[in-house]
C-alpha cells in the first residue's frame, strides 16, 4: 500500500472509528448509572425542613424516578480573556447513588466539530474534549477529577429535586436561616457545598472553597461559586431556568460556563 493511500485510510478511517469507540465508552457510564440507582431511602428527618420543603415544592418525591435527564443550552469558555461558544449538552443524573454523566456537542472556531463528557460515575469523575469525537485535546481523571466532579453534582441539587430526598451519602448542615451546606465522604476525604436559598425558599446560589482547578496543569484548590435564576417549570418539576459558574481568581471571579435547561424529566425507560 503507498503512502497516499495509508494517509486515506488514517484519515478517512480512523476518526469515525475513534469517534464511536468514544461514545460507546459514554453509553458505557450512562448504563451504568442507571443499573447503580438502587440504594435504599435515606433518613427524611435528617434533611433540614427548608431543603426538604423546597424538594416537594419543585416536584422531588421520596422514591421518585431512580434517574433524571436534562437538556441543555449552553455556553462556556476556556479562560478568563476567551470568548464563550455555544454547546447543545444533555445530562442523565442519579438519584440515589451520585452520579452524572453531562455530554455536549459544539462548533469550535466556525469549524471544528467537539465533543465533550463530564462525569462522575462509581465514583470516579471523568473529563474529556474531542475533537469530532475523534482526537482528545483535553481529558483529566484522578483524584482531583473525582472531587472537582462530585462537587459539580453536589452544587446541581437545585436541578435534581429527586435527588436531595433519595440521594445516599449527603450529610445536611443548617448554617444560617438561608444557608444549608450539603457534604458526602470521598476516599479523598470530605467535600462540602455551601447552599443559599432567598426569602421565597429558592435555591439562588451555591459555593465551596476549594474545588480543584488547573493552573499549569496543577491543581489548586480554588474557591467556586454558582448561581441559579428564572426557575420555571418542566413538567412537574419546577427548576432554576438558568444557571452559571465560575472561579474566584486573585484578578477575579472568572464566570466560565453559563446554562439555560430546555427539557427535564424522569429519564425514559428503554
């Protein structure tokens, strides 16, 4: 075979096999988030009267649906100085064991195709940027990825009613009349979310202080904060419209992801 068309088969070939070799490993983690929801109810009296009320207000029952999926429109950014691109994202959440699995898609530049999953599943958080599904150009794992990732599903509760009264693990801690911090052990110790509710008993934001993030490919625990608004309803669920996040930097807070939910419901049975 000559050079030409070994460059043919590399190119025309490879990546669409690469491509579904990724997404296989991401249906391999959505099936298993499904199979692990089997956890029995945990104890209602230990979730603080403002958190369980707001639970049953927005459509969160007790022994409500083992997951939930939620689509997405999005937009995120690399840097502090970078300008944010659109993504079209879904996500399939746990509701008695931990876990998620978020995938998006986006046109990087006007033309590059990306593929992205954030997850964490079994315990293990995953994070991951292909281009056309095909060549990574970014992944973490590790340690600090498995609690970067419980962090995100921690901060997300206000989008998963279901799971703050059937979630196992979460350790409730009233601070203040508005302020409820959410924790859970990991192998890496315990990780803790500050929750902030407004005088209607919505969740508006949330915080921790010390959620990895890159600097030179290093971790730094940094502090990270989020805010919910224009809660509407899905169904019967009543959620948070949109969303956004960002890291508290010494230059300032650097607000990188901005998200608006399209669709949410019990994730459909196959």
């Amino acid at each position: 075979m000559g050079l030409l068309a070994v460059v043919v088969v590399f190119v025309v070939v490879v990546p669409p096999i690469l491509s579904l070799q990724f997404q296989t490993k991401i249906e391999a983690l959505r099936k298993i988030v499904i199979a692990t929801q089997t956890s029995s109810l945990p104890d209602q009296n230990a979730i603080p009267e403002m958190m369980k009320a707001f639970a049953l207000r927005n459509g969160g029952t007790a022994g409500g649906p083992p997951t939930v999926s939620m689509s997405q429109s999005d937009q995120m950014r690399s840097g502090p100085d970078a300008t944010f691109f659109e993504l079209e994202a879904t996500q399939l959440s746990g509701t008695r064991d931990p876990g998620f699995v978020w995938e998006a898609t986006a046109i990087m530049a006007a033309v590059l195709p990306m593929r992205v999953v954030d997850s964490h599943v079994g315990g293990k958080g995953w994070l991951e940027v292909r281009i056309a599904g095909a060549i990574p150009v970014a992944s973490e794992r590790g340690s600090d990825a498995d609690k970067g990732e419980i962090i995100r599903f921690l901060a997300e509760l206000a989008w998963n009613p279901d799971g703050i009264l059937n979630a196992t693990g979460l350790r409730w801690r009233q601070i203040d009349p508005r302020t409820i911090e959410v924790s859970i052990d990991t192998t890496d110790g315990v990780v803790a979310v500050r929750q902030t509710f407004d005088a209607d008993g919505d969740i508006v934001a949330i915080e921790t202080d010390d959620r990895p993030y890159q600097v030179d490919r290093t971790a730094v625990p940094t502090r990270w904060v989020g805010r919910f608004w224009d809660y509407a309803q899905f169904g019967r669920y009543r959620l948070p419209r949109r969303g956004e996040v960002a890291w508290v930097l010494p230059r300032g807070e650097f607000v990188y992801f901005r998200g608006i939910v399209t669709a949410f419901g019990p994730t459909a049975q196959p």
